[in-house]
C-alpha cells in the first residue's frame, strides 16, 4: 500500500528554530566584524581573528549542528511512523506547529542577534587592547608586559610595533595570530620566548611612524652611580655626554650617534641568531653611491653563496633593541637603588649581598621573594647583629626594594631575565657598539672604524663620590681614569673581558 507523501516543514521542531536562529546570528556577526576588520585602518590586531574567524563561526556551526540535529529527529519520528515525507521551505499557514515555531525562530533571533552583535563587538574591542595581548596569555607574555609598563612605551599599544598599519601585514599578523592561538592551546610555546624577533617589522615602517628620523637631538647628558662590592659600598660617578646628533636642521650636517639612520645605508651581516658577532658590515653614500665595506680579516667571513646568510639592514632597534621591554640587570638596579636611598648604603656589602641574592636560581617568584627576605634578615644577624638590631627597618626596607627588583625584572617562570635580553644601547657588559666599533673592523682603504672613547660621547665628571657637584667638570671632556687601578688595560681591551651582565656595574 502507498502512504501518502507528507510535506513538512524544515521548522516543524523548536530545536530546528532556534539552531536557525544561532545561524543566522553567527553569520551576520561573522560579516559585521569582517566590515570592520577590513575597514579597520592601523591598529590590527592577531587576536582580533579570534572573535571573527573562531568564535563567530562557532555560533554558525553549532546553530547549523543544531538544526541539522532538529532535522534528523524528525526523520526518527516519520519513519517510526512509516510515514514517506519530504521537507520544504514553504509557508505552511495551515500548520499550528510551524506558525509557533516560525514565532520561536523570529523571537529567539531577534534576542539573539542583539546579543550576539552586542557582545561579539564587546569581546572584539576587548581583543583589541593591550591589556589582551599583554593578560591574556598571561603565562607567556607577563615578562614582555611588566617589562612594556615600566617602559617609555608604555602608552603605546602593542600592535603599533608589532604589526603597524598596512594590507599586507595584516594578513600575516591573522596567520602569525592563529599559529600563537594554537601554540597557547597546545601548551607548545618555547619557555622563553626567542629574542631577537626575526620577522619584526623594519622600524622604517613602526618606529618612523611616530619618530622622525631626521630629528637632531643634540647632546644628552647621562649620569651613573656605581657602588663597590665592598663593605662600605663605595660610590663611583661618571657623567658623559652622549653625542646623539641627526640631520641638524639649522646647519644641514649630519652628526653624532644617529648619522647611521642618516645620509648612507648601513648593512650588515652577523653570524649567529642574536645577531652578536659581526664581522661584515657595508655603507652605501646616499647622495654619491659610494661604498665602504668594514670587515675583521682574522674572522669567519660570511658566505654570500648560502641563502642562509641575511644582509640586514641597520635599523633603530639594531641599537634600541629593548624601547618597551627592558629587562634590566640587578647590578644597574642596586646601584640605582642605592642612590635614591630606596636602599640605604649604611648596610654593610648591600650591594654585594643583594646582588647575590638576586642572581641566585630561584624556580618561582614565590621562592626568590621567601629566600630574598629570609636570607637577607640571616645574614645581617650573623655578621652584623648591631645593623640587625639597630637598623632593623633599613633591612626590612632594602628587602622590600630588593623584592621589587626581582619581582619586576625576574621572570622564573618563563625561564627569563636580563641575562638573555640584553640592551645593545652601550658597550659595558655587552658588546652593544662595540660588536662594530671594536677598534678591529677596517674598510677597504685600511681605515679603521673608530673607537676613540670622544666618538660617542665626552666624559665631563667622574670621580669617587655620589654628588656629581663635587668632582671636577669639563665639558670639554676629561680623559677617562678607570675607577680601580688596572693600568691601560680598558684601553687595549673590551670592557665585556673583564664586566660581565651579572656583577657588571
Ligand atoms: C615601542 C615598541 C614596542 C611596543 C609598544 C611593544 N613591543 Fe614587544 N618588542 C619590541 C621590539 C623592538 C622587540 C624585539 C626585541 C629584540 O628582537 O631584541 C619586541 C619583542 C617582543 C617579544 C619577544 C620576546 C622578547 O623579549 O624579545 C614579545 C613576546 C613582545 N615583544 C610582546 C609585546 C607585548 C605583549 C606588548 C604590549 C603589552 C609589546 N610587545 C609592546 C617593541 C615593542
Ligand atoms: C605610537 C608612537 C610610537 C611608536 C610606534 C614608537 N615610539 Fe618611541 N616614543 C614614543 C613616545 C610618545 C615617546 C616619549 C615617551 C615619554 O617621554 O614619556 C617615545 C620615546 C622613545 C625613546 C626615548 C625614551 C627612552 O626609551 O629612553 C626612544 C629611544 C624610542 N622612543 C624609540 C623607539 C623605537 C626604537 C621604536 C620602534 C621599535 C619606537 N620608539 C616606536 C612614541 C612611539
Ligand atoms: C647606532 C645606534 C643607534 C641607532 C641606529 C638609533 N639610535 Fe637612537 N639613540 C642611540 C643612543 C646611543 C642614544 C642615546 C641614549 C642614551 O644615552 O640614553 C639615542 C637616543 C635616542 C632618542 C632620545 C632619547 C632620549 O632619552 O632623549 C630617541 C627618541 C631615539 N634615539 C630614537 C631613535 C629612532 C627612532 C631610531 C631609528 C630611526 C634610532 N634612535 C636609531 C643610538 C641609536
Ligand atoms: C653594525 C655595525 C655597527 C654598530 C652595531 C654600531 N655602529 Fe656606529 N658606525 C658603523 C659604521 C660602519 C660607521 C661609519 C664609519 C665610517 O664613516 O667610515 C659608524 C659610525 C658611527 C659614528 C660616526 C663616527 C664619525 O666618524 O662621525 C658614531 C658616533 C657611531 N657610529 C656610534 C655608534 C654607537 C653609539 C653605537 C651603539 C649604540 C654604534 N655606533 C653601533 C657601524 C656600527
Ligand atoms: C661607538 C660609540 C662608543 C665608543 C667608541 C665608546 N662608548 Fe662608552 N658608551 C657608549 C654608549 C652608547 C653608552 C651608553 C650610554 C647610556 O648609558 O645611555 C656608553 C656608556 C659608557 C659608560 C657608562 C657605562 C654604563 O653603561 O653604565 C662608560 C664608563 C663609558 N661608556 C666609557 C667609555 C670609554 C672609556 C670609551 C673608550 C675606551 C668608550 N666609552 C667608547 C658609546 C661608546
Ligand atoms: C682588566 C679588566 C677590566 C677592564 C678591561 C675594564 N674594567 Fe672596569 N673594572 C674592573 C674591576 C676589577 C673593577 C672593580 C670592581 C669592583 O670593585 O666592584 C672595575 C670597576 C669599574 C667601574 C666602577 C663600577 C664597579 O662596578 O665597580 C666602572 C664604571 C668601570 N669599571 C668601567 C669600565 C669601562 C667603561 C671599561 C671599558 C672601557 C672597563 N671598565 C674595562 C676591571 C676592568
């Protein structure tokens, strides 16, 4: 016998109107964002691929699930019943069941739609601040935060340096953002985080964007304390002038430390992956075209042949490699410390006992802050019980500073501090400068590329006190006199043979 063919609608369930509606919802999100997205302008942001291209769509399948689930339930239900059925799309008036379920489809998305629009948008500017990038993977990036809000930068949202504005790098900051998303997901990510940044953008097209390379900036003056690790914590001070320079204005000459960002482009090529040792290094004369390659003979020469060997073009952050995400050394810290008397000199070796302190390893910041307090307290009660005693609040104010400075700087977690992120601004503890002007590099025409002390910046105050009034000035510059007897020794060598990161300052 034939059954009748029974027409029925696509809606005849409630579960079929309401995963409808979650469909439709996520779709219209997903192209409202897109709207946005692709009219979005400068600040792009991978995480932003999230709320679009994950969570929208999740909305769209799991309605499109849903109904697909509505559908086969009826199915069950027909053939249960033995019934022959095909499903429409047609207004069925004469239906109760559609008429209430076409109510349930319209009312639900209605809701649904202001919702999902209101909150899509919501959790989309979310994504879009600093506070996203920097506390939401909060394992992974709490170094380069903290490091970031203590930093200059720190009202310049990542994005600006990170990805910058433009089509193309849009679409790879998706894909980067995707890849960093899955890394998260995974528990795949490498502890710590890799520096240099390989595939940051030329700062050409971050940097510029708010600071003009042509600038002329002149001199600056800098000055630093350094403390012994002696009993007394004795003082050291040098002022110099850093001859920063740039295109003068007024006089149309280039000059100082900034003339590698001017008139001549500068590459080179280093030989390992924190870009350390450079033996090869070329300049290029805007204006006539003129080439001097600078090269150290008795190195490793780079093969131009291999496509592993990468002529980098000098940049601002080959010098600025740390502008948000100082991690500073403890030395610098201590001494820093010291002389705003945040840390008070009237304890005896502070600087050398703090300093082992902070350098000890430690495997959380929990352990570092109870090991930090306790010790400090010990070691004062066993050599010096009167400072123990007497000074009792000095030490438990040294503590708290030393805590800070762990707290901040330390990063235990991610397996990171400023042993692995050092600053290229100097020439102390890290080659910095001198990875170029080590008084070794020479051009083709035998000159040698300088690395008189004057170059860079005049000494005009140094001596053994921490009150700069009191030591002889010239602005002219003073020859420098190396703080501890070694004779002409920093003359013939690097400073980084003999001051290391870790004690250095
Ligand atoms: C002023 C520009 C600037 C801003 C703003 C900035 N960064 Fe960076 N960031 C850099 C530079 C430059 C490097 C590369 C350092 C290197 O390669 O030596 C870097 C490196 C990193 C690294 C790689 C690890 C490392 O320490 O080298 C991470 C992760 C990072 N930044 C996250 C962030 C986060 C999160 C924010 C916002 C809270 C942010 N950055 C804001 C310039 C910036
Ligand atoms: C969105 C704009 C913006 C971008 C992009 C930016 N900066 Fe800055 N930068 C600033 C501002 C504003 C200050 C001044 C902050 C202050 O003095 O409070 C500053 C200060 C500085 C300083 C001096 C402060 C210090 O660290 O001692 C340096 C150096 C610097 N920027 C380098 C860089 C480098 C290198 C980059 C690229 C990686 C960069 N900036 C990208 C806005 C920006
Ligand atoms: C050859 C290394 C080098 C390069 C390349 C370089 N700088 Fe500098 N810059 C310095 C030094 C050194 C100083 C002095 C900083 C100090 O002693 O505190 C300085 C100072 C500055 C300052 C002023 C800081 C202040 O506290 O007044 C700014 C801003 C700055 N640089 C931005 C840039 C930008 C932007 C670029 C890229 C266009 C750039 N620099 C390229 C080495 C460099
Ligand atoms: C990648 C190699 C490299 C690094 C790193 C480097 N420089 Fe240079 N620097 C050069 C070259 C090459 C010249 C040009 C020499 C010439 O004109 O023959 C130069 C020239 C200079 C000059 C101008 C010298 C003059 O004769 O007027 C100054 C000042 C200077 N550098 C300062 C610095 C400072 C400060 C740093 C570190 C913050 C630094 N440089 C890091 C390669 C480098
Ligand atoms: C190629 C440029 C250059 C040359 C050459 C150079 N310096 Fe420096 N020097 C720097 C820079 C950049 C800094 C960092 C300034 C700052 O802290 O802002 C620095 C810092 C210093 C400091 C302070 C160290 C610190 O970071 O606390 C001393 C001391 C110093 N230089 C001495 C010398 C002496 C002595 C010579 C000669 C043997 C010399 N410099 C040659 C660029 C140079
Ligand atoms: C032969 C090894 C040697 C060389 C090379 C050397 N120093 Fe030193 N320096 C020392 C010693 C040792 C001390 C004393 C450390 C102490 O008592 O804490 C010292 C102390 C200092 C101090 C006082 C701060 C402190 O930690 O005591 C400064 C500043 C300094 N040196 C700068 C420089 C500079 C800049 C250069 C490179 C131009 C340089 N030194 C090269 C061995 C050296």
């Amino acid at each position: 016998m034939m059954s009748e063919i029974k027409k029925r609608s696509l809606l005849r369930n409630p579960l079929g109107g309401i995963g409808a509606a979650l469909f439709v919802a996520g779709l219209l999100l997903f192209f409202v964002l897109l709207l946005i997205d692709l009219t979005g302008g400068a600040s792009e942001n991978p995480y932003r691929s999230l709320v679009t291209f994950v969570i929208a769509p999740m909305f769209a399948v799991f309605g499109f699930g849903l109904f697909m689930v509505s559908v086969w339930l009826q199915v069950r239900k027909a053939k249960a019943k033995g019934e022959k059925f095909a499903f429409n799309l047609t207004f069925d008036t004469t239906d109760p069941h559609y008429i209430r379920n076409i109510g349930l489809f319209l009312s639900v998305l209605g809701v649904l739609i202001i919702l999902v629009i209101y909150s899509g948008t919501k959790a989309y500017e979310a994504t879009d601040s600093v506070n996203f990038c920097g506390e939401t993977c909060h394992e992974v990036m709490s170094p380069q935060f903290i490091t970031y809000q203590n930093s200059a930068h720190a009202r310049v949202p990542c994005v600006e340096c990170h990805i910058g504005p433009g089509a193309s790098f849009y679409v790879k900051a998706k894909i980067d953002g995707m890849r960093q998303l899955y890394a998260m997901a995974a528990n795949s990510f490498s502890r710590p985080i890799q520096t240099p940044v390989h595939n940051l953008r030329p700062a050409q097209e971050t940097c510029e964007g708010c600071h003009w390379p042509q600038q002329f900036y002149g001199e600056k003056m800098v000055t630093n304390t350094y403390y012994k690790s002696d009993e007394d914590n004795t003082p050291w001070t040098i002022k110099l002038l850093m001859n920063i320079g740039g295109g003068n204005p007024r006089t149309g000459k280039l000059e100082g430390i900034h003339w590698h960002m001017l008139g001549s482009t500068v590459d080179y090529v280093a030989n390992d992956y924190k870009r350390e040792e450079i033996n090869w290094v070329r300049i290029i004369n805007k204006e006539t075209g003129d080439t001097l390659i600078y090269t150290d003979p008795d190195e490793k020469q780079p093969d131009f042949d291999s496509p592993l060997t990468e002529v980098r073009r000098f940049d601002c952050m080959d010098c600025h490699n740390r502008p948000s995400h100082l991690f500073n050394p403890p030395a610098k810290l201590i001494n820093l410390a010291i002389s705003t008397r945040r840390i008070s000199p009237e304890l005896k070796s502070i600087r050398e006992v703090g300093l082992e302190l902070l350098n000890a390893e430690y495997e959380t910041k929990q352990q570092a802050v109870d090991s930090i307090r306790s010790k400090l307290v010990a070691y004062y009660q066993e050599n010096y019980p009167e400072i123990a005693e007497a000074k009792r609040p000095l030490v438990i104010q040294a503590i708290k500073e030393l805590v800070q400075i762990y707290e901040q700087n330390f990063f235990p977690e991610m397996k990171t501090d400023y042993r692995d992120r050092q600053n290229n601004l100097s020439h102390f503890v890290n080659d910095g400068c001198f990875r170029c002007h080590d008084g070794v590099m020479k051009n083709q025409y035998g000159k040698v590329l300088s690395n008189e002390c004057s170059t860079c910046h005049l000494i005009v105050a140094q001596g053994p006190s921490e009150n700069v009034h009191e030591l002889e000035h010239d602005l002219a510059g003073i020859q420098f006199t190396h703080p501890e007897d070694i004779d002409q020794a920093w003359m013939e060598m690097k400073c980084t043979e003999c001051h290391t990161p870790e004690s250095g300052y």
